[in-house]
C-alpha cells in the first residue's frame, strides 16, 4: 500500500470515530434535557396536586 492510501484511511478512520463520538454526547445532552424535563413535570404534578387539596379548617 502506498503511505497516501494509508493517510486517507488513517484521516477516514479518524473522521469516523470523531462522528460517532458527537452523535453520543447529542444522545446524552438528549437524555439529560429529557430526564431534567421529566423531573420538573413530575414536580410540577406533584405541587399543582398538593396545591389543590383543600386544607382543614382550625377552630
């Protein structure tokens, strides 16, 4: 093999790992902005709930 066809592959391989390697820190960023998303709806539902309820009157 010619050390240019070794380059291009070297450069190929490089550019391929660097892709993957961008698509799984979108994937993550995805996750957590899901994940934080849920979190504050759940805690939302969780106060509008307790919020609703009638509290007992003291004498």
């Amino acid at each position: 093999m010619s050390v240019t066809f070794q380059k291009r592959q070297k450069e190929m391989k490089r550019l391929e790992k660097q892709r993957v390697k961008a698509e799984k820190r979108a994937q993550k960023k995805e996750a957590r902005r899901a994940a934080k998303e849920g979190d504050t709806a759940a805690s939302a539902d969780t106060a509008a709930t307790t919020d609703n309820q009638p509290q007992p009157e003291e004498e």
